[in-house]
C-alpha cells in the first residue's frame, strides 16, 4: 500500500499548500524528500499560505513566521516579491526581516506595489532605496496630515467631449468634493447628486472616481468615456474572469464612430487581462474583471444599466486616496464603499497624485478613447 510520500511531487506540494506557515514550516523538517519539496521553486507549497496571511490582517501582524520567513532557505526567494507588493507597510518597514534580493526584483515589487507616477521617486539609488522610500512616504502621510513632498496632487477629469484634463490642487487643503461642486457648477449640474465609485483598490492606495447620474432629454450632457472608465465594454459583474478575452463594444452607451453619444473613434475590440502593474488588493483580485465579496461595486445597477436606468452625465473626476488604517471604519448613514462613505469621515482626507501614467495602467482601454489629453485646464485648443 502507497504511503503520502509516494504519491507524486505535483500532489504532494499542493497537499502542503493547504496548510499555514507554521505547519509548512513543521513539515519540511520531517524528511528529507519533503525538505525538498517544500524548497524546491518549481512547485512553491508557499504562496498559497502566503496570501492567505497577507489577506489577513490579523495574521499580518501576529505571524512570526511570516516576519522572520526571509531567514529560512527553504521559502523560494520570488515569494518576497508578493509579501512586498501587497503586505501593510507597518509590516514591511517595522515588523519583517528583509530578504537579500536582486536589483531587478526590488524594482518588479516597486511596479506591483505602486502607481507608475510614483516612478518619479526613483533617481540615481537602487530600487531598494527607493522602494523604502516610497513605503516611508506612504507611511507617514497615512498617519499624519503632513503634505511635505507631494505640494500638488494632481488628478484627472474625463470630460463629457471626449478630451480629458490632467488638473492639479493644493495638497494641504485638497477637497476633492469641493473641486468636483465648482465643477458641477460649472456645467449647471449643482441640481443633480454627486455619486462616488470605488474603481480599484490597491495596496497603499484606493481609486475613486466622482460623477453625476441623471436621465438626460439629449445626448449632449451624456459622458460615455465614464460609463467606459467604470465599465469596461463587454464585461459586466456576472463574469467569471480570465486571462485574457477579447470582447466588442457594446451597451446602452454607443461606443462606435458612427454614433452622435461618442464624439470619438472606438476601437472595434479590447484585449483584457487581469491587472498586475500595480497589483489589486484581494478585494479587486480580479479587476477589471468583477470580483466577488462586496468590496467591487462598480456594478450598482443591473447589467449595462446604472442605477435605475440613469446616464453618467457632465465630467468624471478621477482621484487616488490614500489608505491609512481608519480608512475601513465605517460611521455614516450612507452604504459602506460608494457616495460620500468613501470620502467623507475618519481616514479618508489624504490623497496622492494621479497622472496619464497611472490613467493607462488602471484603465488601458481608455487610452485610445481620449481624444485629446490635456495638462492643466482649459479645451486643449
């Protein structure tokens, strides 16, 4: 009769993925072909405990074997890259060993980890330094309202022509409800709610993007470059996500060239892959595909349709938050994770800048659909 051991390596590896850190730890001292096992890289028993620690925050900041899992040789070293994309910073910068890694990997963590825009921290130092850095600014702007290094957040607003702008405010006051009511005065819409969306949420930082919804007598108030930005064509949150799909424009916004709503040109189809540079938190796991459990609630309605049927009208306002750990706290009288629960109360006043770079990573699609990128204000004429 077979015992564990001899069944082959593939099974027995994912057998010994189910188990927690500890245990896996445990077991790879038994003998000497689980040893072997366990560190050999091809087969990684420990990404699967890994993030189910990561996803934790409890384990984040109790485990012992996740903090000091650097000094064991037998956790494959590329498992640090994911520990060092998606755990807190509090982790990282006061609780974990570090691992000896190559340049080239610190620099794969940097682009999981952060927005593109943050590259602009990276000057003549490794990407270790610069790593750390960056999580130190995070850090401390998560537990303070010091605004030192960033002067100016900049954000984006996709306009209802088809254009968008790349606008900047002061740091120290930045009211992103404040701007988007002299926006909406600006375009007679004061009348109408301003509905905020939670698009994606990363490690350190959350997308929100703020709007208007109204039914419209005409298409000329109608924005279908936000509806796009919220929805990518084809996908709807009934979807199971895969690698990569190609699908075609469609939905109760018309995307095509021939259609008077777009005042641009469509691209007949889109190739979709799940969002890895930056890396989203496991409550987005699969954006930009849905993902289940009630933390993507880009779908409010049903299908193609907003919420009772509604138009997302006049510009949409593109901003990054960034999380600090009362962020989660609820204490509104408004539904957790949209409208003003996202932006108004404990936690929730720091934001970071948000620029093209960071537009296309989070939203490729919407690259060939902006018909002119702007820097600062005004038509771009």
């Amino acid at each position: 009769m077979g015992t564990f051991l001899t069944l082959p390596v593939e099974l027995i590896a994912d057998v010994l993925s189910e188990l927690d850190l500890d245990s896996l730890i445990t077991i790879s001292y038994l003998s000497r072909r689980l040893h072997d096992i366990v560190s050999d890289p091809s087969l990684n028993p420990w990404r699967k405990p890994i993030l189910r620690s990561l996803r934790s925050d409890q384990d984040q900041g109790n485990s012992s074997s996740l903090k000091h899992l650097s000094v064991r040789r037998i956790v494959p070293r590329h498992n640090w890259i994911e520990i060092l994309s998606l755990a807190s910073p509090s982790f990282i910068l006061l609780d974990a060993t570090l691992p000896n890694l190559r340049s080239e990997e610190w620099e794969e963590c940097f682009n999981r980890r952060f927005l593109p825009g943050w590259r602009k921290w990276h000057k003549d130092g490794s990407w270790k330094a610069t790593y750390l850095e960056v999580l130190h600014r995070v850090y401390h702007r998560s537990r303070t309202s010091c605004t030192s290094d960033e002067s100016w957040t900049k954000y984006i607003v996709l306009n209802r022509n088809g254009t968008a702008n790349e606008l900047e405010g002061t740091s120290r006051g930045f009211n992103p409800l404040a701007i988007f009511n002299e926006m909406k005065l600006q375009n007679n819409l004061m009348h109408l709610e301003t509905r905020i969306r939670l698009v994606v949420q990363l490690a350190d930082v959350r997308i929100i993007a703020l709007g208007t919804l109204n039914r419209p007598r005409s298409t000329l108030t109608v924005n279908p470059n936000a509806h796009t930005f919220l929805h990518p064509p084809g996908i709807d949150d009934l979807q199971t996500p895969r690698n990569n799909r190609v699908v075609t424009d469609h939905g109760v916004y018309p995307l095509g060239p021939d259609s008077a709503d777009y005042p641009g040109v469509s691209p007949p189809s889109i190739d979709f892959s799940k969002m890895t540079h930056p890396l989203p938190a496991s409550s987005h796991t699969n954006y930009p595909w849905y993902t289940s459990g009630g933390g993507d609630k880009r779908w409010v309605g049903s299908g193609e349709v907003e919420e009772e049927g509604r138009k997302w009208v006049g510009g949409l306002m593109i901003i990054a938050q960034i999380m600090t750990p009362k962020t989660h706290e609820f204490g509104g009288d408004w539904p957790p994770l949209q409208d003003l629960d996202l932006v108004v109360g404990p936690g929730r006043q720091q934001y970071a800048s948000l620029v093209w770079n960071d537009l296309w990573a989070i939203a490729p699609w919407m690259e060939e659909r902006i018909t002119n990128k702007i820097d600062g204000p005004g038509l771009g004429i």
